[in-house]
C-alpha cells in the first residue's frame, strides 16, 4: 500500500476520493459544517463502506492517518465489536442526523457542528445505550426544568442540561472513585470554592439546587477562561483546566478539534457525547427512544425550612410515606436527618400535597421518641487521597485547599517525601 518514495498507492486514495463524492446528497451548508473526518459515519451506502474497512486493515500507516484526524471512534467496539457496515447503514439515517444538528446548531450558542466523532457516539448511544437514555428520559422531567431555570437566568446555553446526564446519570446520589459527589459530580476541593457546604451532615454536592446554582457559576467562569470557547470550557470542567491547557500546548492549537486527541480518553469523548445526547433528546423518535422510570415532576414539590432537627422516619411517619421517599427527595442529607438547628435551619422537600398534612402531624411527629434524634455537633469529613505520578505536597493541598503543614500533621509525616501510591487521609474543613 505505499510506495518506495514513501507515498500512498492508487487504491487508498481512490477509496477516499469515492467517499467524499459520497457525501453529494448533503446540501451546501452541511457540507461545508461536516469535514473530511466524518465522512465514515455519513455513508448510508455499503458499497463503499465495506472498501473503506479493507483499506484500514491493510494499510496501517492510512489507519493511523485516520484514528488521528479522528474519522474513527475512540471507542474501537464501535467499529470491530460486532457493529457492521450494514448496521450502520440500517440504524442511522446519516444524513437526516446531520441535517439535524445544522437545524438544532442555529438555536444555542453551542458548537453543534456534526463532526465525525459526534457521529460516532450517536451511533455507540443508540447501539449500546438505549434502556440508559430511556431511563434518562424518564427522570429528565424531574430535573431539567430545574437546570433549565437556573441556565436561563445565569444567561447560560440550555442544552449545558445535559451535562448531569453525562457526569452522573441523573443520580444526586452517585460518587465516583476520585470522589466526585452529585448531579454535577464536584469534587470536594471545587464544591467548596463555589461556597457548598460539606460537612458531617450536609452535602450540597448532592442538592439539586445548591450544585446547579454553583455549577452555573462555574461553567460561567471556565467560559470566560477559554475565552468564549464552549468546547474548551466544557472540556476543562470534565478533566480540569490543568489537563486541557498541556492539552492545547502539545497540539499547538486552541482548536478543540485539534486538542481532542491530547485530551484524556474520557474527555476526548465528552464533547461529542454531549453534542450526541442533544441530538438524541430532541429527536427520540428517530433513535427509537422510550422513556422509562419516570420521576416526579418538580412543579409537584416543595419546600418548608426547619429550624429544629428532624429526622426521616419523623418526617415519614408524619406524611404516612416510606422513609426511602423522603431520602429520594432529599439526598443532601447524609445521616436521614434534617439538621434544623445549624446554620440558621435547613430546607425539607415534599410533595405539594403533602405540606399541610405534614404540619398538621409535625408536633405529634416531633414527639414521637424524640430522645433518638441525635445532638448534631460537627466534625470534619476524612477523606483519602492517593498519591500519583508527579505528585507533591504543595500540588495536594493546594488541590485540597488546605496547607502543606496539615497534610503533614495528619499523616504523621515529616518531611515531603511522598511516594506513588501512598494513601494520605485529608480532613475537610468542617464549616
């Protein structure tokens, strides 16, 4: 496949030449907003397809040249794990998702360009992720009028929505391994710098209120730090701003586009994800998407401050529910108490219908073995951290927003010699 001088033969670049003339059917606008790279998913004709892959096979250095200019999915079971050229060709009308995302790309400031690699996840959600996307669906009317209101009035794009379907699965509750807590999975040192309280009792990481409002304040901020660039934003709110600036000084380029491929996997395929699920959401019929498990809506809710500690099953026995309901609608609690009495009291959230009974039942409620509600007294959160390459002391707590003295002091280390995979225990500023 390549000649002595180094050049590739006849046959690879004659199959590139066929499918690009394969791209005819797309009108003058969708040409011109889908480049080269995504040619691959735009083919609804075998005939060239199935060229394309021998090509690949047998040419490593033109496979290369394409997984770099990103034709061709980071996720590789899209392409080899039982996902054939007619698949593709039966599942997904190429064109019409193209046309598509031009239309939706005129409606929000957001990039919605249909590159290749958006093409690629559009096809791995449908293939893979149908019964996900559905139950997303499902809890969407629950949540998103939420984000909605709180985007709008930080003057933010809409679809930015989506977002918590990608971080957590809709899911207050979920915590990954790196410890990243909620809807928009902070970590502890950023929840923090956006003003959440986190402490032995509360963590409002998990409280769809409080963590949208400081999402919206930092997504405002990456923003504004990538100067207007959405993409590179939302990149930097996935992996950190550290990851995406060597990013962009590797590749030369400020160009996410260019950047992906010096991004870390997850977040080389975050973008088109994100762009992929806005596509999916606003035309579920074209998937074949049924939403499932459906959530309240929030227009059903609302919310009475308490100024004294009540505890779940107080709160359950009064309205005649299952304390597990009253834990759904208020994950930020950690202990299934409400801590009233800290802070000036705490929020409780219920079902509309469900207010007046419950004042009516509270003093009775209240009463009923009142001596098993704990003394709330405040004590700092421990979490563990473990040490990677390249790690320093003054890299942790700066990440942690402590000192390098107290890492010191609660590890029983002294001096800064640290090693890979060493654990250090970090106490969280109670207040």
């Amino acid at each position: 496949m390549r000649t002595a001088k180094g050049r590739f033969t006849l046959s690879a670049w004659s199959t590139l030449l066929l499918i690009c003339l394969a791209t005819a059917p797309l009108d003058a606008e969708a040409r011109s907003l889908c480049p080269l790279d995504s040619v691959v998913s735009e083919l609804d004709s075998t005939s060239f397809l199935d060229p394309l892959f021998l090509a690949a096979q047998a040419d490593s250095m033109w496979l290369a040249w394409c997984a770099e200019a990103h034709c061709m999915s980071t996720d590789s079971a899209i392409w080899y794990a039982g996902t054939s050229s007619h698949a593709l060709s039966r599942d997904l009308d190429t064109a019409a998702v193209v046309q598509a995302l031009i239309d939706l790309n005129k409606r929000t400031p957001l990039d919605l360009s249909p590159h290749g690699a958006v093409l690629d996840r559009v096809v791995f959600m449908m293939r893979n992720r149908p019964r996900f996307l559905g139950k997303m669906m499902g809890r969407s009317a629950h949540y998103f009028p939420l984000f909605e209101e709180a985007l709008d009035r930080h003057n933010l794009p809409l679809e930015l929505k989506y977002l918590p379907v990608l971080e957590s699965g809709l899911n207050p509750l979920a915590r990954s391994g790196a410890g990243a807590t909620g809807l928009w999975q902070f970590m502890y040192a950023t929840g923090s710098s956006q003003n959440l309280s986190i402490n032995s009792w509360v963590d409002e990481r998990r409280d769809p209120h409080a963590s949208t409002e400081a999402a919206c304040r930092f997504l405002k901020r990456l923003h504004k730090m990538y100067d207007g660039d959405w993409h590179l934003a939302l990149a930097a709110y996935n992996a950190g701003s550290g990851n995406v600036n060597k990013a962009i000084r590797r590749s030369g380029s400020r160009d996410f586009w260019k950047v992906r491929r010096f991004l870390p996997r997850e977040t080389a395929k975050y973008v088109p994800s994100l762009i992929a699920l806005v596509y999916l959401f606003e035309h579920p019929m074209d998937a074949g998407l049924v939403p499932s498990d459906p959530l309240a809506p929030r227009f059903a809710l609302d919310t009475l401050m308490l100024r004294r500690n009540v505890r779940f099953d107080q709160v359950a026995r009064a309205m005649g529910r299952p304390e597990s309901e009253v834990a759904q609608l208020n994950p930020q609690y950690r202990k299934a108490l409400i801590p009233g009495e800290i802070d000036g009291g705490w929020p409780l959230v219920l079902y509309v219908d469900d207010i007046g009974p419950f004042l009516d039942a509270l003093p009775e409620a209240l009463e009923w073995e009142a001596d098993k509600t704990p003394k709330v007294n405040f004590e700092p959160e421990v979490s563990v951290y473990r040490v990677r390459s390249g790690d320093v002391l003054g890299s942790i707590a700066r990440k942690h927003g402590v000192s390098v003295r107290e890492l010191r002091s609660w590890n029983g280390l002294r001096g800064d010699m640290i090693r890979v995979g060493q654990k250090l225990y970090i106490h969280a500023d109670p207040r």
